[in-house]
C-alpha cells in the first residue's frame, strides 16, 4: 500500500504557519490580510469551496468580504466590481469562484484582475512567472500539489512526471511548475492524447486534473508510482446524508497497492488548494503593504 499524502494534515500544518503570522501582525498593531470572495449563482459545488475558503480565513484571522451575486449578472456589471476590488486599498487579494455563467467570458475576467491581487494565480502575468526566477502569486492548485511533494519529501528531480489534463488552471501550469520548480522531465495530456496509458505507465510522478472518475485505471500505472489526484466530481449516493459523494479521476481502490504514495480524494489536494489561496493572500499583503 502506497504512504497516503495526507492533504489535510498538510493543510492544516500551512494554516498553522499563516496564523503564526497573522498573530505578529495583530500584535504590532498591523491590520490583517483580507481576502474579497465573489461568489456567482446558486451551483452547490462553488458553495461548498467558498464555505471551505472563508472557513480557512476566520481560521487563520483573515478578514474576509463575500460577494454573492445571481447567476443573472451580466458580464459588465461583474467587470465594474472587478475594477472596484482592484481599487479598494483595504483588500489585499481576490478570487472569483470558478465555473461561471455561460454568458461570462472567464477570459475577460482573468484578464482585468490586478495581478497584484490576483491569488488564484490566474492571471497570464503571474502564470509566466512560474518560468522567472522570481516567481508571483502562483496558481492555487499546482502549488498546492508541488508543497504536498515538497512536505513529503518526494523527489521530482530528474524524475518523469506525466500530467493528464491541460486546462489553464491545473495542467498547464502544474507542467510547468513540474519543469521549473520539480526539475523534472514532463509529458502533458490532455484529450486528444493517443494512447493515454502508454504514458502514464512510463509516469514515475502520475499528475491527474480531468474530472472524469475512473480514468485512470491499474493496468495503466508502473509499480512504485506516485499518483497524484487533482479530479474531483460528484457522484450521486443515496447512502449518504447528503446525497452524493466525492470522486477523483483515478481508481484509488486498485491504484494505492501498487504506488509509492498516493492522495486520496477527499482529503488530498483540495486542502492545499485553500491553503495556497492563504499563502498567497499573504504574500499579496506583504508585497502591498511592507
Ligand atoms: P477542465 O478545465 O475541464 O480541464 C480538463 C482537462 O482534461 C482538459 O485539459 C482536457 O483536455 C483534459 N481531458 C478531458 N478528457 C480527457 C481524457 N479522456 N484524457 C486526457 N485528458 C482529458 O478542468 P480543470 O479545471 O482542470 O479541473 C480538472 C479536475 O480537477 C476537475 O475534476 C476539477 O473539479 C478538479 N479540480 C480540483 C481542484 C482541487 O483543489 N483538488 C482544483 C481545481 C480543479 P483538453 O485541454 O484537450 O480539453
């Protein structure tokens, strides 16, 4: 059985640190670092990660201002509180819940955040500075997944990561981060891939952001991989209170035997994601405002 990379003892260890520092601030009589929320529409999963990211806040001692707005908005008025939060000197960084309404370019939307205040990381400035010696505010969920490696002590040097799935928040970046920071050698999958498990079985590092349960399955992992989760979609369970439960892409059941380490979905990488966000939301303070 692969050692469980335990995402949430992680999780908890980083918040511990950021409410550390949270604790000298308050104490010199500083002002906290406060996070901006914008929630759009009434889609439960976005509920559920936003109530985890204000819960994160109050605690480590953030400050915190949701933004709730009706699935209705349209893409202008959302553009005119965009500038506004980019404005407002009192808050340090912000995100905008990911997926949005149709009706709403996510383009458009990246695109006006100040990447100052950017702490998803989402923005093509910080994005780019994965690759500069001096990296930004790095995206949320792949620098999550490099501080569950890096707390583990898993080596990526010189190692053969294949990521499977190339969107702009995970994928992309995390192959990148994978090559900058990991020093590794990386192969990036994504739909159109030939062949999918003649890669991931040359993977010695197995990165998987699809959102499609099962997708990656025994036969398709080497002995002794390290297999990273990312995935997470509901599945609907009747035995459970309320009425689904949580799935990642990779079948944990057969996998785990065979790995040399692995996340479990729940518990895994969703936890460093929030914390990312803390650190990051720090980050964006000190550099504003020391
Ligand atoms: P996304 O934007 O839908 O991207 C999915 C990626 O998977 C795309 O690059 C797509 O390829 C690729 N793909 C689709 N079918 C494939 C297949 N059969 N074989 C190989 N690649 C395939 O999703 P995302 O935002 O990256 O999220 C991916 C998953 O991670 C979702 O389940 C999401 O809920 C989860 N997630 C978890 C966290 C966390 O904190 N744990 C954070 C973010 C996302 P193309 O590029 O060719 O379309």
């Amino acid at each position: 059985m692969g050692k469980l990379l335990d995402g949430k003892k992680m999780a908890n260890e980083i918040q511990s640190e950021v409410a550390h520092r949270v604790e000298e601030l308050r104490n010199n009589n500083k002002r906290v670092p406060h996070l901006g929320i914008i929630l759009i529409g009434e889609e439960g999963a976005s509920h559920t990660y936003v109530n985890g990211k204000i819960k994160a806040c109050k605690a480590v001692g953030f400050e915190y201002t949701l933004l709730q707005f009706a699935a209705t908005i349209t893409e202008s008025k959302l553009l005119k509180h965009i500038e506004r939060l980019n404005q407002d000197d009192d808050i340090d960084g912000f995100i905008v819940q990911l997926p949005l309404p149709e009706h709403i370019s996510v383009e458009q939307i990246i695109t006006l955040i100040d990447s100052k205040k950017d702490v998803d990381g989402f923005t093509n400035h910080n994005f780019g500075s994965i690759i500069s010696d001096q990296p930004l505010l790095l995206p949320a969920t792949p620098f999550g997944v490099m501080e569950l490696l890096k707390r583990y002590q898993v080596t990526t040097k010189g190692k053969h990561c294949v990521i499977v799935g190339a969107s702009r928040i995970v994928g992309a970046p995390m192959s990148l981060m994978m090559v900058e920071q990991g020093q590794a050698t990386v192969t990036i999958c994504h739909k159109f891939t030939q062949d999918l498990a003649e890669h991931t079985r040359k993977a010695d590092i197995l990165i998987v952001a699809v959102g499609k349960p099962g997708l990656i399955t025994a036969d398709m992992v080497k002995s002794d991989a390290v297999i990273i989760d990312v995935g997470i979609t509901r599945v609907p369970d009747t035995t459970k209170k309320i009425g689904f439960r949580l799935l990642g892409d990779v079948d944990f059941e057969n996998i785990a035997p065979k790995s040399s380490f692995i996340t479990p979905v729940p518990g895994g990488v969703g936890p460093l994601t929030i914390a990312s966000l803390l650190l990051n939301t720090l980050k964006a303070y000190e550099q504003q405002h020391t």
